[in-house]
C-alpha cells in the first residue's frame, strides 16, 4: 500500500513554507530512512459554494424566466442541454484496432477551478445578452436585489 501525504503552503523568496508545519514535521519523521517522492505543482482551487450558488440561482435562474427556455422543465435542463455542452463541451478522439472515433464530452462544473468557473460564468452572461437580449445581474446587485431589507 502506497502513503501519499499532502501538504500545502507557498512558494515566498524562493523557498517553500507550509500551512501546518508542525504535521508537516511529523509526517517526515515517520518517513525517516525511506525513499520518496516529491511534486510540486500549483494548487487547484475548487469552486465556491458561492460561484455555484450565482449560477444556479442567478445566471440560470434568470435565462429560465425568459420566453426562449420556457419549455425546459427546469433550469439545470437549461444547464445540461444548452450551455455546458456550448461552454464545457470538448471532443476526445477513442482509438480501438485501428479505427478512430471522435466523442463529445462535457466537463462538469465541479472539475473546474475558481478562475475556469468565473470565465465560464461571465461567457454564459455575455451569451445570453447577445443572443438573447437577457440581462443578468452581477453578483453583488443580485445578492443585494434578492436580500434588501427596508
């Protein structure tokens, strides 16, 4: 059975300092006298709860109000349907003795990153005022809009 051990911290002045030095000092010595391996790589930044909030109930929820989508039963019809394939949609070639296949896919909104995630947004809000004339608040107007007390 193979340990992996994660630990996250940044890269300042060129050196690496960590977030939780003391498990990180403790995780080492249990290591002692044994081979490894080490990866660096840029941490991925899942999406936020808030981004996933602005979307679905925003960003969707206004382009389901419109006269074009009223025939979807739901806004993540809307979602699967129309705007992840547009936006999220990529082709992958299968190879299999010798015969290639071209299949479309669609990368779910969870594998994306705070950065992907925004840009995915601000494209689905740019598509629907283009092509559809939907106007869709930004974030801060809609969280004060939807929670405005007098």
């Amino acid at each position: 059975m193979s340990l992996i051990v994660r630990h996250y911290g940044k890269i300042e002045n060129g050196k690496k300092t960590y977030y939780n030095p003391e498990l990180y000092k403790q995780q080492m010595d249990q290591l002692e006298g044994q081979e490894f391996e080490e990866v660096i790589k840029k941490r991925h930044r899942k999406v936020s709860d808030d981004q996933h909030s602005y979307y679905r109930g925003a960003v969707l929820g206004t382009i389901a109000k419109h006269d074009s989508f009223i025939h979807f039963n739901k806004p993540d019809d809307i979602h699967d349907d129309v705007i992840a394939p547009m936006f999220l949609g990529y082709t992958k070639v299968v190879t299999l003795e010798n015969q290639q296949w071209e299949i479309k896919l669609v990368k779910s909104t969870a594998d994306l990153n705070k950065d992907e995630m925004r840009e995915f947004i601000e494209k689905t809000i740019a598509w629907a005022a283009i092509e559809f004339g939907i106007i869709i608040l930004d974030s801060t107007q809609y969280y004060l809009t939807l929670h405005k007390t007098t």
